[in-house]
C-alpha cells in the first residue's frame, strides 16, 4: 500500500485512457533512485567523492590508453570505451588491429546506444560497464534461457506464429544474439529503448523475452508472409522504428501479463 | 331744414324715455327703428324732439348716421318694455317725416330747391349707411356729378374732394402716398395761402381759424368745394335776415351751420332770385346773380375754380386727367353725346380758363355797377380796371367771409357733435337714473317690508330665546338634580363596594382558616398512626425486653457459676497471659512498621527499576540507531572503498598494461642487438645516471618508484595493525610485488611516474640491465637522495605512525638538508609534485583512519553497553 501510495494516484484514469507512460517515469525514478547499476554508493554524501574516483579512473585508463598509443584523437568515442573496458579486464589486446571478438561487438553496439541516451563520456561509459558486466554476471545463467522463454510466451500468445516459424525452421536462427545480448541495441530507438533497458537495469530481463515476442506480434503479417528462415531473420533485424514505442509499451503490458505487476 | 320743427319743440320729460339719437329726419336712414317713425306720427311738437334741438343746434349732426346701430337697440329695448308701447315698426313708406321733407311744402317752404338736391342724398343714404363724413364727402360729389352731366367735360373744383378721397382711399401704393404729400402740401400752402388774404380783410378770429385747419384739412377743403357753391348764396348779412325770418324760435347759433347751408343755399338763393333781386345793385358778395341758382343746379362752375390751378397745379393736373377719364368711359358707357373724350389737359386747361373768363364777363355783367349803364365795350375797351380791381375785392372777400363761414360752421358741427353726445349720454344717464329711482323705491318697500317682517320675526325670536331660556333653566335644575342623585349614588356604590370587599375579605379569612384547620387535621391523623405504630413496636420491644432480661438473668446466673468455677481454678496466670499479650502487640507494631517500610521501598526499586528499563530502552534505541549509523557508515565506507578498489583495480591494469608495454620495448630493443654496445657504456652511464639525479628532476621519477619501493617495505609493517577488512588485499598485494603497492600510495605521483617511464626506459636502455632487473634496480634506488620520495615517506611515515621514527628523522633532516639543494634547481618542478601530493596523499588516509575509529568505538560502545 505504501507504494501505491507513492504512485501518482491519477495512474489508474491514465491506464484506462490507454497512457501508460506515466508509470515509467515513476519506475524511473525509483530506478535513478537505487542506481542498481552501482556506479554510485547510496550514500549521497560520499557521491561527490565516488563520483571523483570514477572521473579520476576514467581519465587514468583514458590517458594510459593514450600513452600506449592505443587511442588516438582520432579514434572514435564507442572503441574509447571499448578499449577502456578491456583495460580494466585485463583482456587488452597486444594490438588495436587485433580482430574483435562477439562479446566486444556486443559491448560496441551497447556503447552506441547509450551514447545517445547519456552526455557526459564519464557517465556514459560507466553505465556502460556496469550494464555490460550486469549482463556478465546477473545475468550470466538467465540470459541462455531466454530463447526458450521467448519459445513459450510466442506459443501462449501466438501458436500459429511460432508454427509458422518452426515450419520455416527460423526458431533457431532468430536474432536471439540482437536481442538477448545486446539488448536490442541497434534494434529499437533509443527512446524506446531506454524504456527496456530501465527493466534490465532494474533486474528483469524477461522483459527483452516480451520484446521479442511482441515484435514478432507486431510484424506477424509480415513474418507469415515470408518463408525463408534467413529472410525473416534479416527483416527481424532491421525492423521498423516508427512504431518501436508502441511495441515496448505492449511489450511491458504482455510483461505485466505474464509475470504479474513488477515489484519495484 | 328742420329748424321750425326743431325749434318748437321742447324738452318735455316724457321724451326722455322715447329718446334720443335722431336728430333730423330729413338725415335718419330709413332703417331707423320704429320709435322714431312713430314720434313723428304724434304732434310735432311732442314728438320730435332730439339733442340737437334741445341744445339749439340746428346742424344735422353727422353722429345719426353712426349712432343709430349702435345706441337704438339698447334704448329700445329698455323703452319697449318700459313704455309698454310695442307698437310694429311703422314703414318708411307710410311713415310721414320723410314724405313730408322729401316732397311735400307744407312744412318748409324751402321743399322746391330741395328737391332739385335732395333725392340723389337720400338714395345715397339708403344704399350704405355710411358715416357722415363720407356724406359730407359725397354730397359735393354728387353735385358734381350732377355738375359733370350737365357741363359734359368741364371738371368743377368741387369734384376735388372726391378724388381726394379717392386718393386718400388708395393708401397702399407708395406712389399715391407721394402723391398725396405732395398734394397736402400744396393744400396746407394753399390753405395758408388762403388765409393770408383774409387776414388783411380782418373780421376774423385767425387762431381760432388756424388751429382748426391742420385738423381738418381736407374737410375744410372740401367744405371749401361745397362752400364754393354758396359762396354767392350766403351773404353773412343774408343769413341773419334769414335767421330773424325764418327761425324765429331759435336762440342758438349767432353763427350759421355751414352744414345747413348746403341745404339750405339754394332755398336762399331761390329766396333771393325772388326777393332780393333789388339789392343786386350793391356790390356786397351777399349779391348773389339770378343765373346762380340755375347754374347751380345746372352744375355751373365756382367761380373762383380759376384759381384751382394757380393754386395747385399738381393736383389740378391729376384731377383733371383723372375727370377727363371718369368722363371718358361714361361717354363710352353712355353713348350720349360726348363732348370731345381726347380733350388734354392743355385744352382742358383752355376751357376752364375760357370758363372762367366767360363767368367772369358775366359775373361783370351782372354787376349792378354805377357805370353800367355805361357801355365800356362801346368805347372799344375793356371795363374800367378800378371795377374790375373791386370786382376782385370782392371776390376775394366773399371768399374769405366763405372760409370763415365755412370755419365757423366746423366749430359748430365740432361743437354740436361734442355736445349731442353729451347729450345723449345725459339723456341715457337719465332714463337710467329714473330706472334706478323706480328700482330703488321698489326696493324702499321691499326694505320696508322686510324691516316689518324682521321685527316680527324678532318678536318672535325673543319669544322663543325666553322659552328656550325658561327650557334651559329648567333642564339645568333637572340636572342639577339629577347629578345630585348620581352623586348619591355613586356614594352608595361606593360604600356598598366597601362592604363587598369587606365580606370577600372575611371569606378569605375563613377559607384560610378552613384550610389550616383541615391541615391540622391532616397531620393530627398522621400523628397519630405513627404513635399506633410506636406503640406497636414499644409492645414488641417491650416483650423483647422481658425476654432478655429473662436471658440475662438466666446468663448472669450461668456467668456467676462459671466465675466461681475459675476462681477456684487459675487465679495467677492472668499476669503472665496479659504481659505476653503486650509483647506480642509491640511485636506487631513492629513488624507492621516494618512491612510498610519495605513497601515503601519496593516502590521506590520498582519505581527505579521503571526508569532504568525505560533507560534501557533508549539506550536500545540509540544503539539501534548507531548500528543503523553505522551500517550507513560502513555502506558509505563500502561504497568509497569499492570505488577506490575498483580504481585501484583500474590503476593496477593500467600498470600491467604498462609492464607489458616496456616489457615489449625491451622485447624489441633486445631483438635488435643492441646489447653488446650498452654493456660497454653500462658503467659510464650509470654514473651518469647518478648525476642526472642530481642535476636533473627527470630523476624524480626513479626516485618516486624507488621511494615507493621502499615504502612498500614499510607497508608491511604498518598495515599489521589495521583489521583484516580493509587490508584484504594487502597480503595478495604483499605477494604480487611491490609495483602494486607503489600504485596505491603513489596515485598522485603517478603523472611524474608516467612522465618518468620513458625516461625511465631509455635510462634502462642507456644502462643496459636486462629487463627482469629493473624492478630491482627501481625499488633499490636511493629514495632518500629525491625529493618527491623523502616527502612521500614523510607522509606514509605521518599516516601509519609508524614505529620508524628513527628513519623518518634521518631522512627528515636528509631531506631539508635537499631541499635547500633541489629547491635552487628544481623550483618549479618540485612545487607542482608538492601540492599534488598534499592534497591527494592526505585526504584518503585521515578518512580511512577516521572510519577505523569510528568504527572500534562503536563496538567498544556497543561491547560496553
């Protein structure tokens, strides 16, 4: 009650209406409020010296990619972080002509997302490798079980969709790395996005399974009137961005559906 | 014309309420109204009488012909009704005055010229009552006409008035106003021009005459035109023979009416064509020749018409030619015989002068003069000019015994006019007062019948006030009476009243008393139960009594047996019994006192132990709220902690990444086979080296690593102390090297670190030592010898208080001994390292020593508590 009580209590005529946007930002804010990411303590008073910490790493790894050579000025913002992050892993290559691995083309499509959404570099980059590694770790043994997840909920929502693309033998070859590893990155908008990424942040990433499921929902004509796998697999992956707002806010619907009202 | 029927009559009193107004028949319209008409009827003398002939005035006053309108009906009515003589208006035909003036010569003798003038009056008079004036205006006019039809063409002088008249009748256009100006003017000349001549001739009252004339210019001017026919007629002396012959009775008028002559001329003159023919030898102006009459009537000219232009040539110009068109279209009118219609005035002018001139020759002729016998023409000449010189004497002195006449007789009418009405008003004022007379005795008798009446009536009016003062007298006895008995009884009202409260009050009393005696009775009856009642309860309680006393007696007995029995028995153990009995109750006493004692103070421990456990509780509290403090602490501390490892983390990979890239460089400078020429310079340079130390702050940089290794050494001993939490790391650190350890002390060093490795390197190279021994060679520099390095001991040392205090004095003193070396050299660049490390060296280790603190004072508190 005592959430529902913070809750803007006009939520309710809203939802009715149709708008459900207000409710986001609420979640949002909560978000902002924990920072799940952990970038920053929840101690505010120490922010300013935490935050000074995070600059002064930043601009340490910065400058000693710089004196190695291994970023120039001219080197874009996105590889900065990229180099950045495998600094701090340790798992620098010996050379920046080195071929990049999945896991750092994953890392680079992230980066350019949330280039978009942040401003500051420091920022930016530390939510970068916070979301990255929250991926690693959190969610290092839910992440493989989401195609599966995907599987079921396409079946309970659309069987005949799910019929269609087995028929096509498309289940397996489904962008399911797009999706699931970077989060849709280069997919949706990014405002669209953010509205996703505030799930995954907030520690569910069933909600990249609703996306999925209700992309496919969304572009079901489309994907039943093609055949081929690698077809479909293509139009998947670059689908249409103009209704990317409406197919997250269905997709949290169908969330909200299936695992209940979130537990912020 | 009138005179002998005006003069015998006389004022008689009953003529006053016939009345009035008519002056002369001859001049009364026939409209008149009966009364009139009907005197005439009666006897002469009676009835006609009139104003004019009560005063003598013999003028047919020109009022008759306004008035009768307008004062007749009045009368009329007044005398109708009065006289009682309503007798029908007579009609003007039967009616005898007129007949008798027109035609009949009984009454005058004067009827035969008349005649011959009056008709054409009286038709005028029928047709329009008009004022007298305009009769008087016309009078000539019709002469004149007369005159014109027998003249044909000739205009007379006496047709002037008239188109004056006209003239004067034309008022609106501008031009005849002029006109007539212009012609007054000359009238006032002539008039003025007139009178000169006469004043000479004397005989005259000539103010009298001239304030006349101005009034009545053309009156006198036209009465001159009337007059100019008479002027030959009327002698003055004529008249008064004619006054003493025919108007015996009358008394008035020493001066002949001007008016009555007009009328009366031609009787004159007929008179004189009879009579007087013998004094024509006298060349008085009374002369008047035979030929007048007839020419008069024949319409002959005046004779003085020939001084009608010299007099007034604008009006004679415009009287002629206004004549000579008047006669024109009569002649067109008429078709008689016309006497030249185109005649100019030239030729009229012509004629009149021929006129005048044959009138004259005439006149001449006629003239009884001495020399008349004589026949001037026969001597071939003209008469004589001294006859023609009093010929014209004459002339001008009947003319002006003419206009004094003619004057006089204006007075007169003037005069009689002023009068009459007097007259008239007299007369009204008259009838009204003999009215008044009639109404006021009328009025006396009514008076007097009323004064009778009133007397009566006030007899009886005294009567009925003694009889209604006799009434009065008596009703006020009666009321008097009767207020006496109302006021009798209104006393016996009174006491009877008095009596009735009297007795209401004694019923009171006894309906008070009646209640007493009913309460008494009341609480009698009470009383009385209640005794029965007593009495009741003292029977049984009597009985009850009688029973006990019967116990007690029988107890007293049983009581007696027993003390009998104990007084045998135990007679000393009451002593004892009863000092027990004392001790026992101080005992009790005590112990009571005792027992409230300890009460009292469990309450006070109870009330002590309330306190302490709500001391407790806030001490609970507090520590609760310091574990939450301090769970916030250490979060806080976790997260500073975490954000310092993680950059600590960062800081050892960025090193690694370092190692790996000089380890690289070496790699590669090995490969090139350099080796052998670095052997050789190995010694040199590292004297080198020594002094670039020395000189160089590039130096600094050896030195801060070196410094550092030692400090790691130091580390060793220093983080024993602190718990194992923060230091978790240290043992791993202890063991992965002492690059690691020098990372963490020396974040702020770390930019002259870095700037350092490549000199570093090329300082490796240049010494030529593999490799694997750099590390050796960095941390076994002389850290003491650098500045950066003697600070940041000094400031380990300060932050782990350690135990090498010796050391740290040594290389305290060491290092001001250098800083006074360096400074000189090395200003600039060792400033900026100074307060780098200030600043960042000392702003993480207080904290961390602070928490500690915190920390272990909490769980010795905690511990404590």
């Amino acid at each position: 009650m005592t959430e529902d009580s913070q809750r803007n209590f006009r939520s309710v005529y809203y939802e009715k209406v149709g708008f459900r946007g207000v409710e986001e930002k609420k979640s949002l804010e909560i978000l902002l409020k924990d920072d799940r990411l952990g970038i920053l303590p929840p101690h505010h008073e120490s922010h300013a010296l935490v935050m000074m910490y995070r600059k002064d790493q930043y601009s340490d790894i910065f400058h000693a990619l710089k004196v190695i050579r291994f970023i120039s000025d001219t080197t874009p913002q996105v590889e900065i972080y990229l180099r950045m992050y495998q600094l701090e892993l340790g798992k620098l290559p010996r050379s920046p002509s080195f071929p990049l691995e999945p896991e750092d083309e994953v890392f680079l499509a992230i980066a350019k997302a949330m280039e978009e959404m942040v401003e500051d570099n420091v920022d930016c980059y530390w939510i970068i490798r916070s979301f990255v590694n929250q991926l690693k770790n959190k969610y290092r043994d839910s992440l493989p079980q989401l195609p599966k997840a995907f599987e079921h909920y396409l079946n309970l929502e659309d069987s005949r969709l799910l019929n269609h693309l087995k028929t096509c033998s498309a289940v397996s070859k489904l962008p399911y790395d797009l999706w699931f590893k970077m989060c849709f990155a280069g997919c949706l908008p990014e405002s669209s996005l953010q509205r996703v990424w505030d799930k995954v942040v907030s520690g569910s990433c069933k909600i990249l399974v609703f996306v999925a499921v209700e992309i496919l929902l969304t572009f079901k004509m489309k994907v039943m009137a093609l055949n081929n796998a690698e077809k479909i697999t293509k139009f998947l992956e670059n689908i249409p961005q103009d209704s990317s707002d409406a197919i997250v806010s269905k997709a949290i619907d169908l969330w909200h559906k299936h695992c209940g009202t979130p537990v912020h | 014309m009138n005179w002998t029927l005006g003069g015998s009559i006389t004022s008689t009193p009953y003529s006053t309420s016939r009345l009035t107004l008519l002056s002369t028949p001859g001049q009364l319209p026939q409209t008149l109204s009966s009364p009139s008409t009907r005197l005439l009827t009666e006897p002469p003398q009676t009835t006609l009488w009139s104003p004019s002939m009560v005063c003598g005035m013999t003028t047919p006053p020109t009022s008759p012909g306004n008035v009768p309108p307008e004062l007749s009906h009045p009368y009329s009515k007044v005398f109708g009704t009065t006289g009682g003589k309503g007798t029908p208006l007579g009609t003007p035909a039967t009616s005898p005055p007129p007949a008798p003036l027109c035609h009949s010569d009984d009454y005058v003798h004067i009827s035969l010229p008349q005649a011959t003038a009056t008709p054409p009056k009286r038709e005028e008079r029928t047709d329009s009552a008009r004022p007298c004036l305009h009769r008087q205006h016309h009078l000539p006019n019709d002469r004149g006409l007369e005159e014109l039809s027998g003249s044909k063409g000739s205009v007379t002088l006496s047709d002037l008035p008239e188109f004056l008249g006209d003239l004067a009748s034309d008022e609106d256009s501008i031009e005849k106003d002029k006109e007539e100006a212009a012609i007054s003017k000359e009238l006032s000349e002539i008039t003025t021009a007139d009178a000169e001549p006469v004043v000479p001739r004397g005989g005259f009252d000539s103010p009298f005459y001239r304030d006349s004339l101005p009034g009545s210019q053309r009156k006198s001017h036209s009465a001159s035109g009337t007059q100019g026919t008479n002027v030959n007629s009327e002698p003055l002396n004529s008249s008064l023979d004619k006054l003493g012959s025919d108007t015996p009775k009358q008394a008035f008028t020493p001066i002949d009416p001007p008016c009555g002559h007009a009328d009366e001329s031609p009787a004159d003159s007929r008179e004189r064509q009879s009579s007087l023919e013998t004094n024509i030898l006298t060349p008085s102006p009374c002369k008047i020749p035979p030929q007048r009459g007839v020419g008069f009537g024949s319409g002959q000219p005046p004779p003085y018409d020939h001084l009608f232009e010299v007099a007034l040539p604008k009006t004679a110009c415009q009287f002629v030619s206004k004549k000579t068109e008047e006669l024109l279209r009569k002649a067109k009118g008429n078709t008689e015989e016309d006497y030249v219609p185109s005649t100019s005035p030239m030729e009229v002018l012509d004629r009149l002068i021929q006129q005048g001139a044959d009138a004259h020759t005439k006149e001449l002729n006629k003239l009884s003069l001495p020399s008349k016998s004589v026949d001037w023409t026969h001597f071939g000449g003209s008469p004589p000019s001294d006859e023609i010189h009093t010929l014209r004497n004459q002339l001008l002195l009947l003319h002006n015994q003419l206009l004094y006449e003619r004057f006089k007789r204006q007075q007169h009418a003037l005069r009689n006019r002023r009068l009459l009405r007097k007259v008239i008003k007299a007369a009204a004022l008259e009838e009204h007062n003999a009215a008044m007379k009639d109404q006021l005795k009328l009025q006396e008798k009514d008076i007097q019948i009323w004064k009778v009446s009133l007397q009566k009536e006030q007899a009886r009016y005294s009567q009925l006030q003694e009889q209604r003062d006799t009434v009065v007298t008596q009703l006020h006895s009666q009321i008097r009476q009767l207020q006496h008995d109302r006021e009798e009884f209104y006393n016996q009202s009174q006491e009877l009243q008095t009596k009735l409260e009297d007795c209401r009050n004694m019923i009171a009393e006894l309906r008070i008393e009646l209640k007493k005696a009913n309460n008494k009775v009341c609480h009698t009856e009470l009383l009385l139960s209640q005794v029965s009642q007593k009495l009741s309860n003292s029977e049984s309680v009597q009985q009850q009594m009688e029973f006990l006393n019967r116990q007690l007696l029988v107890l007293g007995e049983v009581n007696e047996l027993y003390l009998e029995q104990l007084q045998n028995k135990h007679a000393d153990t009451t002593k004892e019994v009863e000092m027990m009995k004392t001790a026992y109750r101080k005992e009790l006493e005590k112990n009571r006192s005792h027992v409230l004692q300890q009460s009292q103070r469990l309450d006070t421990s109870q009330k002590r132990i309330l306190e302490l456990e709500s001391h407790l509780a806030k001490k609970d509290h507090l520590l609760l709220e310091q574990k939450k403090y301090l769970e916030d602490v250490k979060v806080q501390a976790r997260g500073q902690l975490q954000a310092a490892e993680s950059r600590y983390e960062a800081q050892k990979r960025i090193t690694q990444v370092f190692e790996l890239e000089i380890l690289d460089l070496y790699g590669r400078l090995e490969k090139d086979g350099l080796l052998k020429k670095l052997e050789e310079e190995k010694t040199e340079a590292a004297e080198a080296a020594e002094e670039r130390l020395d000189c160089c702050n590039d130096g600094c940089s050896d030195a801060g690593i070196g410094h550092n290794e030692e400090a790691s050494g130091h580390n060793g001993e220093t983080k024993i102390p602190r718990p194992s939490s923060t230091r978790g790391s240290s043992g791993s650190r202890g063991g992965g090297g002492s690059s690691s350890s020098s990372s963490e002390l020396s974040t702020p060093e770390k930019p002259p670190s870095q700037r350092a490795s490549p000199f570093s390197s090329r300082w490796e190279t240049t010494i030529g030592e593999p490799s694997t021994s750099i590390p050796m060679t960095v941390g076994s520099l002389p850290s003491s010898k650098s500045f950066l390095g003697m600070k940041a001991r000094e400031l380990f040392r300060n932050k782990s208080e350690s135990q090498c205090d010796e050391d740290g004095m040594t290389i305290s003193s060491l290092s001001e001994t250098l800083k006074t070396e360096l400074g000189k050299d090395s200003g600039v660049e060792a400033k900026t390292p100074l307060n780098l490390d200030g600043p960042c060296s000392s702003t993480p280790n207080p904290d961390s020593v602070g928490q500690l603190r915190i920390m272990d004072y909490n769980e010795t508190h905690h511990e404590h508590s």
